[in-house]
C-alpha cells in the first residue's frame, strides 16, 4: 500500500472537524484562514483560502463542525470587530457564503451541530457572549436559552443522541440542558 498523505502544517492548534456521515470526510482549520479538507480518509487533501473565498472572513479561523459529507460550519474567533462570525458550506467546502445574521461582533469559539435536527440547520455557536443558536441553517441566530450566563463559551458537547447539551464556560462553570 502507498502511504497515507501527510498534511504540513505550522505550530498552533489546528481544530478540525468530521463527518458524522463517515470517516473518511474530515477537514483540519490552519493558519490565516486556510481550510483543508478530505474525501478518502487523507489519501488526498483539498485546499481552500476562506479570506480568498468569502468577502470579510478575518482568517482567524476557530471552528470546524459537519453536518454531513456535504454541509460544515466554520467561526471565527477574531478580535471584537467583524460581523463575519460563521460560514457555511454546501459542498463539503468549494464554496461559502455568509451564515453570521443574529450573532454579535465577538469571537465564536465553537459550533456544535445538533444531531437531533437530520437537516444540519439547527446549530449551536459558543461565543463570548454566551451559546447562540440557529434553527435555519446560519439565516439567523437567537441567543439559547434561559438562566444560561452571558458570559465567554469555552466548549459545547452534545451526545449522538441529543438528549442534552452542555455548556463550559469561563469563570461560570458547566452547565447542562436536557432535551
């Protein structure tokens, strides 16, 4: 067998994200807005510059979430600023468009897409503000919940079965919202 294709990246973290429609697609955010992708495992590697392809994407790169082979999210966590805070794709990344409508101008620290919604519109952002949801698909986003502080999203995580979500945050602790 050939070896498996390596991917050259410079230090830092580099999140990435997987298909829960299989292995084989995942993608990897590096570096000034560079988004690499896979269809066969890392056989091969697509390349895509986002502040090339997507009018006001700062580069600052966060946030990885698939919906499926085809449909993926990505924030950003640049400075207060920009109202460009997530994009979508619905070709497992060829192209983009603006998916930010709703979310105010802070960084977005992580993307959950809800494995209660098969459609891959209904999606959870963790930002400094605290989590933000969208149930269309990025169209628009409403702050989540009641009694959740508004304070900086850490990390999100939901079970493949969507009975809960938890929320860590900065300086508030964990919290949890049962479905």
């Amino acid at each position: 067998d050939p070896p498996v294709a390596r991917l050259a990246l410079r230090a830092g973290s580099h999140p990435m994200g997987i298909s829960p429609d299989d292995l084989d697609h995942f993608g990897v955010l590096a570096n000034i807005g560079w988004f690499y992708s896979t269809v066969n495992g890392g056989t091969t590697w697509a390349s895509r510059l986002l502040t090339a392809l997507v009018p006001g994407w700062p580069g600052s790169n966060a946030t990885l979430a698939y919906a499926s082979n085809s449909k993926l999210y990505v924030g950003n966590e640049a400075p207060i600023g920009t109202a460009v805070r997530v994009i979508k794709s619905l070709d497992g990344g060829a192209t983009w468009t603006l998916a930010s409508t709703g979310l105010p101008p802070v960084p977005t620290t992580k993307l959950l897409v809800s494995p209660r919604d098969p459609s891959g519109n209904t999606v959870y952002a963790g930002t400094w503000l605290g989590v933000y949801e969208t149930i269309d698909g990025g169209t628009s986003w409403h702050l989540y919940g009641s009694g959740l502080p508004v304070v900086v999203v850490s990390d999100l995580y939901m079970p493949t079965d969507g009975s809960y979500l938890r929320v860590s945050t900065y300086g508030r602790g964990v919290w949890e919202t049962r479905f």
